[in-house]
C-alpha cells in the first residue's frame, strides 16, 4: 500500500504492544510473588492472555510476541513454584 499524504488513512501505523501480551507478563511474574492460591490462578492467567497476545502478534500493526511466548514459558514455572510453596 503506498502512502499518498491527501489520503491520511493510508499511512502506515507504528506498531504497538497489544494489552493482553502486558497482562500475560505481569500475571506470570506475579505468580512468583502471591501465595500459593493466586500463584496458580495468576499463572492461568498468564497462559490465557499469553495465547491470546501471541495470536494478535501475527498482526503487523501489533508487537508482543515475544512477551507472551516469555509469559508461556513462566506460567507452568510459576505453577511449580506455588505447588512447591504448597507443600512447605
């Protein structure tokens, strides 16, 4: 698509991150920091807006992939951890 300045809805938008993938990175790192309870309920959290975060990265008006492949990753980290914090 070429860029015309008479047609302002043509000009190419910066990308941005998308809100779930900042939701799915707190959520992870919470997961670390709560009891255990919340630990497990924050890290499901993560996992879900990770997904999500990463399905609307495809766009390329959207970033956040990585952030929420990283929040993938933490989340069952996060659940070790609360199960471990559990039991002790």
């Amino acid at each position: 698509m070429t860029y015309h300045p008479q047609y302002p809805q043509n000009r190419p938008t910066a990308a941005h991150f998308s809100l779930p993938s900042i939701i799915a990175l707190a959520a992870a790192i919470g997961a670390f920091f709560v009891s255990a309870g919340w630990g497990v309920f924050l890290a499901i959290i993560a996992i879900i807006f990770g997904l999500i975060g990463a399905i609307l990265a495809f766009s390329p008006t959207v970033r956040g992939g990585i952030i929420s492949i990283l929040a993938i990753v933490l989340a069952p980290i996060g659940i070790i951890v609360a199960i471990v914090r559990l039991v002790i």
